[in-house]
C-alpha cells in the first residue's frame, strides 16, 4: 500500500511540472546561462570543465550542468532538456519529504509537507524552471535532515548519507553549501548546549564523505591544469557576498517579503505551526527553524538579493505548515485559512484587472505611465490577448471559494487541499496562457534575432548589458580570436568574422554615434539591432594578372 501511495505522488508529480515545460524560451540570466554550459559540454565533448563562450566558467560546479547535458543528450538541445531536471527534483523533494517526515513523527506529517511544498507558489514554479537552486536546497535539506536522524536512531548510514549530500550541495553551488549546512547545526548543537553530540566516528564519517564528494570536481580540475578556474571560483564566491555582483540590490527585508507573500498558502499557515505550543517532533522542528532563519538573515545581510537565494527557506515554510494542519483541531486559528483565501483572491482580482487592460484597455501602458524607455518599447510589443488569458484568473477564484465553503463547514482537510490543487494546477495554465506573453515583451525579439543568425558563422555582440541568450539561441561556436572581447575592434571595420550587434533603446545613440561603422538594421521592442557598413578584412581581394 506504501509503494502505490509512492508511485500515485510521483505520477501526479510528473504530472504537475512536464505539460507546457518547454513551452516557452529560457529566461535571461539564471535560465539561459546553465543551459549554455550544458550545450557547450554536449557539443565539445568536454565533461569536466564547465565553460561560457568555450572558456571556463567559474561562477558554478558541474553536477546540475550534468544533469542538463544528460537531459539534452536524451531530449535534444531545447527548453525541455534545460528543465526537465527540475521535474526529477520534484519527484525526489516529494520523497525526501515523506521519507524525513515520517521519520521525525509519521506518515501524516510527511504527505501533509510534501502537498504543500508542490502545492505553495514559489516552491512550486521552481520545478518548471531551470534554474540550479531545487536540487541545491534539495542536497543541503537532505544533508541536514539525516543528520538529525542520525542523532535520533544512531545509525553509521544517516551520517553517511549527511556527508553525501552534503558533499553533492557543494558540487552543485560551491562552498556557501557548507556555510548553510554547518551553520545551522552548530546554533543546533548550541542551543541543545551540546548534549547528545553523535559519536566522533559518526562525525567522520560525514565530514570525510561531504570532503572526498565535495572536492572531487576540484581535484579533477586540479589535475587536468585548471588551478587558475579553481582560484577564480573561490574569488567569485567571495565577491558575490560584498558586492552586487549579480546586478541585483534591494532592502534588508527584501526576502522577508518575497516568502511570505510568495509562498502562499504554505507561509500564512506556517505562522500558526510557529505558535503552536508544545510542539513535537523537537529535533527536526528545531534544525528546520534555524535553518530557515539563518537563512533568511544571511541573505538578507548579502548585498546581492536575488528572489532564489532564500529557496532554501521553503523546507522550514512547508514543514510548519504540514506541522499546524497536522495538529489542527476544530476551527482553532482559523485565520490562516482566512488570510490565504483573501491573499489568493486579492491575486486573483489583480490578475483579472491586468489581463482585462491587456485584452480590452489597450495595454497597462496606456495607464501607467512607465519612465523607462527601454521597459516602454518592451510593451509594445504585437501581443493579442484573449479570453483565454482569463482562466488562471477563475482557477483561483474557483479554488478560494470552495475552500471557504469547505472550511465553513469545518471540512478542513477538503478546505487545504483546494487551495493547494489550486495553486499547483494554475501553475500549468499560467504557463500555457500568461507566461508565454510575459517571455515575449521581455526578451522574444532580441531570442528571434538570435536564431535567425543561429546557422550563419557570424559575431553576435550584445553592448551595454550583460545577456546569455546569444550563445544558446545564436548557437555560438567556439572562436579563438580573443579580439571580440575588445569593443573597438569588435564594433570596428577589421573583425574576421561578419558581426551583428544588439543593444537597448536607451544606448542606441550612444553606440551609433560612438562607433560610426554601425548602422541600424531594425528596432524591435526595445531591442536596437545594428550591423557594420563596412568589413575591409571580409572584402574580397582584387586579383591581379602580371
């Protein structure tokens, strides 16, 4: 009966996150630069390095970009391969959530966690994408959960499955896995003042498994002469904490914000699993909530604030929601309920009015008057919207009103489970309706530029912001003339090769007056494409008879 219950979670797992997966073009930067990688391993053949523009690429281990090459090698090189590994994410988190949670108390706990992991917003769309941080939080979840368990049950296998995942956390993102993972057990130790530390042997054992997996990449590079990508990895991690690398800041409470109104309906309900009182189980309750603190305090220090980076959050959001719906009890703090059906209508509404002035007002551009040029040229972009466009608006009124109904008649468990199938399953119409217009006034007429140029042995040069899209769209091929990384010779009259440039609205000026061989080709969207009035290295030579 467990297994049919196993294979019944993984059969609608797959079933959430496959339709529509490939359905539209990979999103600039975090989508489109790890594809890239596991294009450029697929066509060159060369595993152990991870490149960009085949030359080495520091910012990231290897073990999602193999999971991508391996999914492009079955599928081809598409959208899908590029997110399929996520799909496979979401049938291990729905496992690990089971497994720990019935571990830690029982199989109820377990099921509950794993419905609102799949059924909450963020943590959801995260298995459509292709983005490297579901397995991340998935590597560094596990590692910390069989540590606890280790310590429960004392078994040699839990700390040993600790250092792996561990160890495979640090392959896919880099150290800052250790800092996630040995933090919050050492404030767990702290707190419990150091009783009931694991065995030393226990704790080689994780920590020589976590090492010998972790560094196996490194040594490899190591090994193969690559000293200087392992140097350059190292000071990028660092940067990445000081600076705004990432060309992304916000507020100290920027991440605050974006769990507890992104991980709806899981994060309202979390609230009442924290004050709930005489909680049980103690252990993993208490490594969950340092986790998701610590968490959210580190990033919230980082100057970089990007929306993944507190994902790992998720874990500990779900657990104390399962964790309060689990113990619920006759109506009692029956203002989660309240609060996520008025927060899911609230969205609902907003969405509804968005899609009408899109379909019926003549887009948010004739109400909004939008300051920035380039986001301005964005929108007007040929897009029709229909009534179809209307659906993921009346799957979430649909689904806050029965689960009101079904708490008005203290149905609970009918109640939650509508909000949660809600949510998951507007996820794939979202997908088939808003998001594709969404992809096209964002990027869609820079990523057609790119593949009408993707069969021709051209320089495809984007000047004034930082884009991936080039490389996987325009196909790029390796070239050894390190000269195109030189704007004057690249935008100049002697490049070997034929070279098209892109550039935003707002530069077009700057670079056409800048360098006078540009000319103008077309404008799209807030997009300026340009190409060179003369090529004097291409043009052809003039034979001469003696």
């Amino acid at each position: 009966m467990e297994k049919i219950k196993y294979l019944i979670g993984i059969v609608i797992t797959l079933l959430l996150f496959i339709p529509f997966l490939g359905y539209v073009h990979l999103f600039d930067w975090d989508e489109i630069n790890f594809a890239e990688c596991a294009r450029e391993m697929v066509r060159s053949g060369h595993y152990h390095t991870v490149t960009i523009d085949y030359i080495p690429f520091w910012e990231k281990p290897p073990v999602f970009i193999w999971m991508q090459a391996l999914a492009m090698k079955t599928f081809g090189v598409n959208e899908f391969a590029a997110r399929f590994p996520n799909v496979i994410a979401g049938v291990f988190t729905l496992i690990s959530l089971v497994y720990h949670g019935k571990n830690a108390q029982n199989e109820k706990l377990g099921w509950w966690w794993a419905a609102f992991y799949l059924g909450s917003f963020l943590p959801n769309l995260y298995f459509h994408s292709g983005i490297i941080d579901p397995w991340f939080n998935l590597f560094i979840f596990n590692s910390l959960a069989f540590y606890i368990f280790g310590i429960k049950d004392k078994k040699t296998f839990a700390f040993v499955c600790a250092g792996l995942f561990a160890g495979l956390a640090v392959l896919t993102k880099g150290p800052v896995a250790l800092i996630l993972i040995g933090a919050p057990l050492f404030i767990f130790h702290l707190v419990n003042r150091f009783q009931g530390l694991p065995k030393i042997k226990h704790l080689l054992f994780a920590f020589t498994t976590a090492v010998f997996i972790g560094l196996l990449w490194f040594m490899m590079l190591y090994a193969t002469g690559n000293k200087e990508v392992i140097q350059q990895f190292i000071e990028y991690q660092v940067r990445l904490f000081n600076t705004r690398d990432a060309g992304h800041g916000g507020p100290i409470y920027y991440h605050l914000l974006v769990l507890l109104l992104g991980c709806f309906p899981a994060s309202f309900f979390a609230i009442g699993g924290l004050l709930r009182k005489n909680p049980k189980p103690q252990d993993l309750r208490r490594i969950m909530l340092i986790s998701g603190l610590f968490t959210l305090v580190l990033f919230s220090i980082v100057q970089t604030k990007i929306i993944h980076y507190s994902s790992l959050c998720y874990f500990p959001i779900t657990f104390f929601a399962a964790d309060f719906i689990t113990h619920y009890k006759n109506r009692q703090n029956g203002i989660y309920f309240k609060l996520s059906i008025f927060y899911q209508l609230i969205l609902a509404l907003a969405m509804g009015v968005f899609v009408y002035i899109q379909t019926f007002g003549g887009g948010i551009q004739k109400w909004i008057a939008i300051q920035d040029p380039f986001a301005a040229a964005n929108l007007l972009a040929q897009e029709r919207w229909s009534l179809l466009d209307f659906i993921p608006v009346l799957v979430w009124i649909l689904g806050a009103v029965l689960a009101f109904v079904f708490f008005r008649r203290n149905q609970v468990k009918y109640a939650i489970n509508t909000l949660l199938v809600s949510v998951a399953l507007n996820m794939i119409v979202i997908k088939a309706t808003i998001l594709p217009h969404i992809e096209a006034y964002s990027q869609r007429a820079a990523i057609s530029f790119y593949q009408k140029k993707s069969k021709e042995n051209v320089y495809i040069i984007p000047l004034g912001f930082k884009s991936y899209a080039h490389f996987f769209y325009g196909e790029v091929k390796p070239h050894l003339n390190q000269n195109r990384f030189n704007e004057k010779w690249i935008c100049g009259t002697d490049t070997d090769l034929k070279t098209f440039y892109v550039v935003r609205l707002p530069d077009k000026k700057f670079y056409l007056d800048t360098y006078p061989n540009l000319k103008l080709i077309y404008e799209k969207n807030g997009f300026v494409f340009l190409g060179q009035k003369k090529n004097l290295s291409l043009k052809p030579k003039i034979r001469t008879t003696p």
